[in-house]
C-alpha cells in the first residue's frame, strides 16, 4: 500500500510530537506505539503484567477460600456480576437482551445445561459467555455443598 503524499505530511505531523525513547547509546529508537496510542508504554505494561502475575496465586488462594466456605453465595454472585457485565455488554446490540434478566437466563444456562436461545453478538459478550462456560460449571456442582468451616489463621 501506498500513501498519497497527503497522507505521508498528515502521519509525518503527527509522528513530530511523539517522542522517541533513547536506545542507551543516545541514539533515538524505534517509536513505542502502546505509548503513543494508549499512553502507556510496552515496558510499562509488562512490568504491571508481571506485577499482577506475581500476585496471582494470592488471588487464587483468597477466590478458593471463599469459594469453599460458601459455594452456594459464590456460584450465585458469579452468575450475578457475569449477568450484570453480560448485559451491559450486549443490551444496545443484542435484539434478544432487553432485560437483566434475559442476560440472567442466557448466563445461567451457560453455567450448566449449556441451551439458550439467547447467543451472543458481541466480542465482549462471547468472552464473559466463555469465562461462565469454564467456571461456571464447577461452581454450579458445587453450589449446594455445605460451606467449609475456615481455619482461625486463613480468616487474618
């Protein structure tokens, strides 16, 4: 592809106010493009990315203790929360959504039996409808356990 000569001064105009990070050696670099669309730069990212991988199995821990000490009020707020984001996410779009409780019943259904007459139209629509098809599941066979008793040191 090739730009008009327009197009050329209009991306050269815009390319004079982004800066260019130093490669070390005084020399300008390559233009980060994460930082001059989405303010944020690459290295920037990774490190908050590595920083939340690096808390990720305290996350995991703290879910599974509340999961376990009542699986019946987990099940029923993750079906709540993914309704609620189910339906912001498709409302305007969907001609099948005009309720929360539509998105409740397409949700549900995802969590266990898996039939719906309902599908979703959105990219972020299809991913809540995964994450409930994953952990939805699991969390519906376990919902009526009885909820574990916590030890006095995991409640600190």
């Amino acid at each position: 592809m090739t730009l008009t000569l327009e197009q050329q001064q209009a991306l050269d105009e815009l390319f004079i106010h982004v800066p260019l990070p130093s490669n070390g050696n005084g020399a300008a670099a390559q233009p980060d493009f994460l930082q001059t669309w989405f303010g944020i730069s690459g290295s920037d990212l990774k490190a908050k990315l590595l920083t939340l991988f690096d808390r990720k199995n305290e996350f995991e821990s703290r879910l599974l203790d509340m999961v376990e000490s009542n699986p019946l009020d987990a099940a029923v707020t993750f079906l709540a929360g993914a309704s609620y984001a189910f339906y912001l996410a498709e409302k305007d779009v969907n001609p099948k959504i005009k309720t929360y409780v539509d998105s409740f019943y397409y949700i549900s259904t995802c969590a266990s039996v898996g039939y719906a007459d309902i599908f979703a139209a959105t990219q972020a629509g299809r991913a809540i409808a995964a994450l409930v098809m994953i952990v939805g599941p699991a969390l519906a066979a376990r919902s009526l356990d009885r909820p574990r008793v916590m030890d006095a040191d995991k409640l600190t």
